[in-house]
C-alpha cells in the first residue's frame, strides 16, 4: 500500500464511521481528492506514517520520532 492508497481508504472509512459518532463531514470534502491542499497534507501524513511503520523493528519497537519541519 503506498500513501495515496492509505489516504484513501482513510478518508473512506472516515466519511463511513463519521455519522456513527454524530458528526456529519462537509458536503464539499466528501469525495477525496488529492491535489487539493487538504488531500496534498493526507497524502504526506500517510506516507510518512507507512515511513514509521516500515522503520518499526520485528521486537515491536518503534523509532524515536522524526523531528523534522519545524519540530
């Protein structure tokens, strides 16, 4: 799965389960798109979330946070 794919099927599930939980999403954001700013951010925070989970040791240890822009 690369991070398009995870900010996808993120998105997804997260407009699915939303009503569960009393929220209703913006009718404008309901489809994903990701060459919105909004979409542009999923994708990079995906990506980088498979980046740690890649980096996550077979003990179950995972690395010490990336400290990068601005942190």
């Amino acid at each position: 799965m690369n991070a398009l794919e995870l900010a996808i099927l993120f998105h997804e599930t997260y407009e699915r389960l939303a009503p569960k939980f009393g929220y209703e999403t913006r009718t404008e954001t309901r489809k994903f798109d990701p060459t919105t700013p909004n979409g542009r951010l999923m994708v990079s925070v995906c990506g980088e979330i498979l980046s740690t989970l890649a980096a996550t040791d077979t003990t179950g240890h995972e690395p010490r946070p990336n400290r990068r822009e601005g942190a």
